[in-house]
C-alpha cells in the first residue's frame, strides 16, 4: 500500500490487476491524492512533476517490486 500526494505536475497512472492485466488509467494533477492498495500500478510523467510517497513498510527495495510489460500507448483507456 502507498500513498501519493501530487506537489506539482501532471501524470498519468495505469492500473493493473494481480494477474498483470491493464485495467485503466487515469490523469492526476497538482494537489491529487491517491490511495494504492491493489494490484499493479504504473506511471507516465505527462509535465515535470513532484511527488511525495508514503508508503507503509518495511519496503525491500527491488525485492518488493514486480516490473510489468510496458503498456502499448495505443491501448490507454483513460476514465
């Protein structure tokens, strides 16, 4: 689980299900938060952007990771 808090910027988030499957997207802007409790996530930085990550530990670094395909532009459904 984490928390994202958007300081600055634009940016799109994909989501996924467990099973690595493209869900949908959605557009996060200045003073956005969002909650990721869930399933997979991605992100594509669409201005400059800064964010502040709160996560709940311990975090293992890549060891907590899964890396997922990247998502075919053509495929973005945008809710």
């Amino acid at each position: 689980q984490e928390i994202l808090f958007i300081k600055s910027g634009k940016l799109r988030v994909d989501f996924y299900s467990n099973e690595q499957e493209y869900l949908e997207s959605r557009i996060l802007n200045q003073g956005d938060v969002i909650l990721l409790s869930d399933g997979g996530h991605g992100f594509k930085m669409l201005e400059q952007s800064e964010i502040i990550e709160v996560k709940q530990g311990p975090y293992c670094g890549e060891k907590d990771k899964v890396r997922f395909a990247p998502l075919d532009e053509k495929k973005v459904k945008i809710n």
